[in-house]
C-alpha cells in the first residue's frame, strides 16, 4: 500500500507492480509493432539492462525473434 496525503486528508492508493522474467507470455503493445506484422503473443527467453539502466527482453513470436525495450511489453501470463 502507498499512501498520498491530500492537504489534511490521507488517502490509500494500492497498487501491483508487474515484473517480466523469463518464461513469461507478452504481447507487444501497438506502438511497438512493425506495420504489417501479425506478432500475437511471445516467449520472454532472455535478458539485460543496459548501461542506462533500460532493460530489454528477447521474444520469440511465431515469426522471429526480437529484442524488446520493457515498456514496449505487456505481461499476458505469469511463468510461476
């Protein structure tokens, strides 16, 4: 839980934050995608962070395999 405060008033906000591992199935959100490329869903297999602190995944969609910046993703099941 985090909580806000509001001038006097207080306020609980919850939040769950979603981190990506390998083994996870993403989706690429639209902005990410090649025009004309149907990518539907993808197996995180690997990976890094950069020495700006930006941490990439490699998919493998059905197509080929990809490297992908974290925002560009979008955790569709957990590998538990």
């Amino acid at each position: 839980m985090k909580k806000i405060w509001v001038g006097t008033l207080q306020k609980t906000v919850s939040f769950y934050i979603m981190v990506m591992k390998t083994g996870d199935l993403v989706e690429a959100y639209e902005s990410a995608k090649t025009l004309g490329i149907d990518y539907g869903l993808g197996i995180l297999l690997d990976s890094y962070e950069d020495d700006n602190g930006i941490l990439y995944f490699e998919v493998q969609w059905k197509h080929e395999r990809q490297w992908f910046a974290e925002q560009e993703l979008k955790v569709i099941s957990e590998d538990r």
